[in-house]
C-alpha cells in the first residue's frame, strides 16, 4: 500500500474512533495493529515490543510522575492558596488585581502540575470562586484562568516537553531554557490585557475594596511571604539542578518531591493523608498518561516505519515553498490536531515527523519544539473542540455555558498566536539563553 493511502486510511480511522468515543490510547494501538497487520502481517507484531521496551523504559519519562507527584503534594498542601495570597499581598489594590494574580499564580501552579488539564482544574478550583464572588465579570474570571491553567505545559518543568525531548532526542535542559522567555513574554502580554482591558472597561473588575484585601501583619505577613514565594524558590532549584548539570531531569523531580514534602512539614501542612491522596492522583494521572504514550507510540513507530517521514520531506520539498512557510504550514497541522486530541498525542504523533522536516530546513530542533508547545497551548483551548475548554467546564459552577467559556478564551488566545508569531520571526528570543548557558 502506497504511503499516501495508507496515512489516508489510517486518518480516516483515528477521526471515526474519536467520534465514536473510543480510548484515545487503545484506538490509536488498535488502528496501528489492525491496519499494519493487514499490510506487514504477523511481522507487524514485533513492533510491539521494541515500542513497550523504549516507552517504559526511557529514562527520560521517569521524570513525569515525580514532577506530578510534586505538583500533587504542593497543591493538596495549601502552597497554592498561600502563593496566591502573596501575590495578592504584591499587587495590593489596583484594579484587576485578583485577575492579574490569577494570571501568575495559576501559571506558576500550571507549571507544578505540568500537563493542561490538571493544570486548569487546579486553578479553577483555587481562583474562580473568589474572582466570581468579588464581582469580576465571568468571562474575564474565566479567561484568565484558562490562560493561566493552560501555561503550565509551557513554564518549566513540562511534561509535553520532556516527551518532546525523549521522541526527538533532544536535551531536556535546553529545551526548559528555550521556554522560559515565550514563557516570560505570553505572562506579561496576559498581563497588559487585563489592565488594558479593566481601565477600559471599569464593570468589568470591580475595584477592590479594604474588606477584599486583608493586609496581614507581624507573624502572619511573614508566614505568608515565606510559604508563597519559597515554593516559588522550589521550582527555581529544580530547575537549576538540571541547568547547572547538577542533577538529570529525572534526579531534579525527585529533588522537588523530597523539597515539596519538607516544605509542607516546615510549613505545619504536613499530613499523612496528603501523601496518600496525592500518590494516588498522581497513579491514576500516569496511568492514563503512560498508555496514551505507549498508544502513540506505536502508531507513530508504525507510520514511520511505513515511510511517513519521506512522505513529508518529499511534500515539503514539492511545495517549492519558503522554509518558513513549511513551517507554518506545520503549525496549521498541528492547531487542527488540538481540536481532536490532547497534548501528549500531538507531541508524540507530531514531534519524529515534523522535527526532523525542520532540521533538514535547516532549524534548531529546540526552537521548533518551543514552537510546538506554544501552538499547543492555543490549539487545546481553541473553540469549539480544544480538550481544554471542556475540563474548564467540567470544574466551573452551574450557569456557565460553553458559549461563555468560548467568548471568554478568544482574546487570550489571540494574545498567545501573537506571542507564537514573535517567536517564529525572531528565533533568537527561544535560542538565547539555552546558547548563552549551556553553549
């Protein structure tokens, strides 16, 4: 069967399995070896275990549960809401405070989690009550903690991107680096919007009156100052481990789960239970997640290994188009993919196809891979099917339609497809500090 069929047949397939409702792990494996056996035969089945052997056994991925199970502990510990408290305490009384802590806050709690939908259901949980209660317009209230929630793949440690590193071969250290001003960039361009947005429009954040601020003082201003931003300074030592060659990525997340549980004891948050439940969150999201990847896995072994990747070399190549708009035109792919399927399967169906594409234009592998997950981050939150907008609905209270989550996500996503665009034109802002550290 001819290349093109086949990546036909096997589209077609994976479109009907997902209207149909099917596990997207075990529909992405079972199209693979149905239709592979029709076309190898019984040869097809020695895939299977090379992909398991490379899946759970990469010690790259070892790193996800303990960087969820960090996020686990520092959420169900009360760190969140003492972050937000502080960030409150930063701010003080403009108006949008509540929503621009939202943005930070919630980006920071994104990064613990380290994967979207945790992420969103996180902050919701902590942020959207208070906003809805103080008065904030909803959409707003409901913008901002999408935008916030959805970062969270995007602020080191990620998750998507150690998988993007492990499928590509690439160092996950430099791929942290690249992320962090995109990061640094979409925070303070959320930011402006906000305080653009509520100076223009007033009704729309209500300013903050004394009784909504409670100013702490003596014991409790220090006790909040020190368990909002030493998690913060948590994160900074996981990250600096691997910067500083300390520490792999996987060692790094087993730095941050033994630091979340001394932080929790420090603080008097400690409890037992905290750790059960928190491991068992944690189980239950690596389940899910490792059969996703081992699905993948073996769809795209499988596809490559049919010659996909010649496929879209030699289609590129026939475009006689500009690099830059292959590139695009990657991006356009990989934004309709977001509307159908979560971010671990982009990444691991996209990322052996695509990349190597790029670097035979001649593009750094990191760059594109950051490019990756900012497209990623607008796709799953994109109406009317990004995966991201139905966890939002999922958490938000009773009288929350899907049209407001729609109209509430737009102009935080425009706002992210300009932070993409800068970073597609000006390479330089993702390569300059992973060359400027780590050569």
């Amino acid at each position: 069967m001819e290349i093109e069929l086949l990546t036909a047949v096997l589209l077609v397939c994976i479109l009907t399995a997902f209207a149909l409702g099917a596990q997207v792990g075990l529909a992405l494996a079972g199209i693979a070896m149905g239709v592979g056996y029709l076309v190898w035969g019984e040869a097809l089945f020695n895939v299977i275990p090379s992909t398991v052997e490379g899946t759970f056994f990469n010690f790259i991925l070892l790193a996800i549960p303990l960087y969820i199970y960090m996020g686990q502990i520092l959420t169900r510990s009360g760190i969140g809401d003492a972050m937000f408290n502080a960030s409150q305490l930063v701010i003080g009384r403009v108006r949008g405070s509540l929503a621009i802590s939202v943005i930070g806050v919630c980006s920071m709690i994104g990064a613990m989690v380290g994967i979207i939908g945790a992420g969103i259901m996180t902050s919701s949980s902590i942020a959207l009550k208070p906003m809805l209660e103080r008065g904030y317009d909803k959409r707003l209230a409901l913008g901002v903690i999408m935008a916030g929630g959805s970062l969270g793949i995007l602020i080191p440690p990620s998750i998507p991107m150690i998988m993007f590193a492990a499928a590509t071969q690439n160092s996950v250290g430099r791929m942290f680096l690249a992320a962090m001003v995109p990061a640094l960039i979409t925070i303070v361009l959320l930011i402006t919007y906000v305080i653009i947005t509520c100076k223009l429009n007033p009704e729309k954040a209500p300013f903050d009156s004394e009784s909504d601020i409670e100013v702490p003082k003596g014991l409790e201003l220090f006790n909040t100052i020190r368990d909002g931003f030493s998690s913060l300074l948590l994160i900074v030592a996981v990250l600096g481990s691997i910067i500083l060659g300390i520490a792999t990525p996987t060692e790094s997340g087993a730095i941050g789960v033994v630091g979340a549980i001394i932080l929790s004891i420090l603080f008097k948050r400690f409890k037992p239970t905290i750790m059960i439940k928190a491991g068992l969150q944690t189980s239950i999201l690596v389940s899910v997640a490792m059969w996703i990847i081992l699905g993948a896995s073996v769809f795209s072994n499988f596809h490559l290994l049919m010659g996909v990747q010649s496929m879209v070399a030699g289609f590129a190549t026939n475009l006689d188009l500009p690099p830059i708009m292959i590139i695009i035109m990657f991006q356009l792919i990989m934004l309709l993919l977001g509307f159908i399927i979560d971010e671990f399967i982009i990444v691991l169906m996209c990322a052996p196809i695509f990349t190597p594409v790029a670097v035979a234009l001649g593009y750094d592998p990191i760059w594109f891979g950051v490019l990756m997950i900012l497209n990623i981050v607008i796709a799953v939150q994109t109406p009317p099917y990004g995966f991201a907008l139905f966890y939002l609905k999922g958490i938000a209270p009773k009288g929350i339609t899907m049209m407001d989550i729609y109209k509430s996500v737009t102009p935080f996503i425009l706002v992210q497809l300009l932070v993409l665009i800068i970073c597609m034109v000006f390479p330089e802002l993702v390569l300059w500090l992973p060359n400027k550290i780590m050569n």
